[in-house]
C-alpha cells in the first residue's frame, strides 16, 4: 500500500551538469560525459533507495531536457539548426531542433542507463519518455505539415523504444505528457490516442504523468492565470479512464486541483503529487501523510501511489534529497493511520 515513487527527473550533480537549470549544459564530452552519466544515474539510484522509495528510476540523468533527450536518437530531427518558439501554448519560449524529414529512430535511444539502473537495483524499475503530444508541442515541423501525423509517427518510435526498455526489464513505463494540460479538447482526443499508440503491446505497467509543469517562472506566473480552481484534469481523466493506461500521475499537494477530480480515474492507479517541486520548503512526513488521506477519498488504498507534482531536474540537490526522504516518511506514516 502506497508505494512511492517520483515523476520521474531528478537534479544533476555540478559535475555532470549546471545545475538548476532546465536545459543545462554538459560538463564534459564523450567518454567521459558517458561516465559521468553512468555515475550521475548509480547515485541517484542509492539516493533513491537510501530516502525509501519503492519505485526508483533513472533520474534523467543522461538527457539534456525530458524532450530532447529522446529527439536526439531520431533521425529527421535537425539539431545543429535549432529555432526560438512559443511552447505550451505561447506560455514560454525554448530553442527547439526541426523536424525535416521522416522520421525513424537511429538505434536504441535509453538502453545504457535503463540496464544499468535495472542491473543496479531490486526495487521496481519506471522509466519515463516523453509523450507524443507534448514532443509535437516542443519541435519545430518542417515536414509533416500535421499535429496529429506528426504526433502518431512519434508515437511508433516511441513505441520502438518502450517494447525495448520493457525487454531490458523495465517494471513500468511513464510517458509525460504536460501539453495534456494545455490543449485539453485535443488531449482527450488525439493525444490519448497517440499515447496508446505509444504504449501499444507493453506487458508492464503503463503510466501517463500530467502536470502543471516544472517550478519555473513562466510556469509558476501561468499558474496564477489559472484561478481559483484547476479543472483542466476534468477535460482529459474520463478519456484516459476509458483508455488501456494503468496508471496516472497527477498534481495534487499546493495546487489548485479540486481533489474530487481524482474520482474520474477510477479503475486505474493514481500517482497522488505529495511533494510540491516548486517549493523549496521541505514537506514534514505529516503533510504528506495529510494530502494521501485527502485523496484516498476519492482514491482506493490499493490504487494509490504518493508520488511528486513534477519532475524535480531544475531544484537544488540537497533539497530535492530532503523531499525523498520525506515523500518515504509520509507514506509509512500514512500506512500507520490509514492502514
Ligand atoms: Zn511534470
């Protein structure tokens, strides 16, 4: 009952990467780059282990951004000529490579890291791609001329990877699809369907994580847009309800989601946010035991997994380390009361 886990990114250590930045730049290069990310990814894996998660992953540690990680394996992608665009509808602007031809990948894009981390680790192995809405949302097109085409043609690689990652023994597979929240009426159309496509044939647990993006500036100034209430979920849960996607993570703890929202998920499993990654203040193992009983009204026991908001890639290391620690002490703590 509650086994925590994280959305996925966790923060680079100064020596791999700069750190607190979104798209940060490497430290070193080739043979050495790949130790320190061999070396970045055992770490975070201990780290992981040693707060009191059940469920650990990679910590994005060998990818740039959670986008283009992935995009840098695709053939089509022109990289060397990257272009400034409005992402997320406008809300902020990134330097995104081009699509200019079809699309294919060029070999296995995570094989390294997720064997490493699977030949490292007892505990459940997650692994998180990004979904095909939100790298749609996140390229420049210069080819395929067609949001939809564009994403399904991502999807089929991504569908590539992810049979693979599950045959290197990847216990679940989390596609991140924050332009869920964004374009809603889409989402529950096309993008569910081009995140089944994504997750077509896997025998392992397959989780879509939608949020309100990183505890960045233009985010957290969007959010205030938002009003009172965040009802985007409302549009997207009874399409993913009625989908073949097992397990959803969602923002919960210092959001504006009404919780109620979370019984639109019935029948899958809820990864609950219990840790605010736009915050540097640390959650006591109280609060995190509060925001679990919040949602188990609305969330079987069984089915509830406290997880973070976000990805925590941008957050200072030590503090992202507390917030493990604390995200483990409050699901114990919650087993105790709610057990
Ligand atoms: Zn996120």
């Amino acid at each position: 009952m509650f086994s925590t886990t994280i959305a996925g990114s966790l923060p680079k250590p100064g020596w791999l990467a700069e750190t607190h930045k979104l798209w940060p730049r490497w430290m070193s290069e080739g043979e050495a780059l790949k130790e320190a990310k061999r070396d970045a990814t055992l770490l975070w894996i201990k780290m992981q282990e040693d707060a009191g998660l059940d469920i650990v992953t990679d910590g994005e540690q060998s990818r740039q951004h959670f986008v283009h990680g992935f995009l840098e394996q695709v053939d089509g992608i022109d990289f060397a000529h990257k272009v400034e665009m409005g992402i997320r509808a406008d809300r902020y602007k990134a330097l995104v490579p081009q699509v200019v031809g079809p699309l294919r990948l060029k070999g296995r894009v995570h094989a390294e890291e997720a064997r490493l981390a699977r030949a490292h680790t007892k505990k459940k192995l997650k692994f998180t791609m990004p979904g095909p809405m939100t790298i749609v949302d996140t390229v420049a097109d210069r080819h395929y001329g067609d949001r939809v085409k564009l994403a399904f043609a991502f999807a089929e690689l991504l569908n590539e990877e992810a049979l693979a990652l599950q045959a290197d023994g990847v216990d679940i597979i989390q596609f991140d699809e924050p332009a869920f929240n964004v374009y809603m009426k889409d989402a529950a159309g096309w993008g569910v369907e081009a995140l089944e496509r994504a997750a077509r044939g896997l025998t392992c647990r397959k989780a879509v994580h939608i949020c309100y993006g990183y505890g960045i500036e233009a985010n957290n100034e969007w959010k205030k847009t938002l009003g009172e209430e965040w009802r985007q979920y409302e549009q997207v849960f009874p399409a993913l309800a009625a989908s073949s996607i097992d397990q959803v993570s969602l923002e919960c703890y210092h959001s504006h989601v009404p919780p109620d929202l979370m019984a639109l998920l019935k029948g899958k499993d809820v990864m609950v946010g219990v840790i605010d990654v736009a915050s540097e203040v640390v959650e006591t193992p109280e609060e995190v035991a509060e925001t679990i009983g919040r949602a188990l009204q609305f969330v079987a026991r069984e089915r509830l997994f406290p997880c973070t908001n976000c990805g925590m890639a941008p957050m200072d290391r030590e503090i992202a380390v507390r917030k493990l620690e604390a995200l483990a002490q409050g699901a114990a703590l919650a087993r105790q009361k709610y057990g």
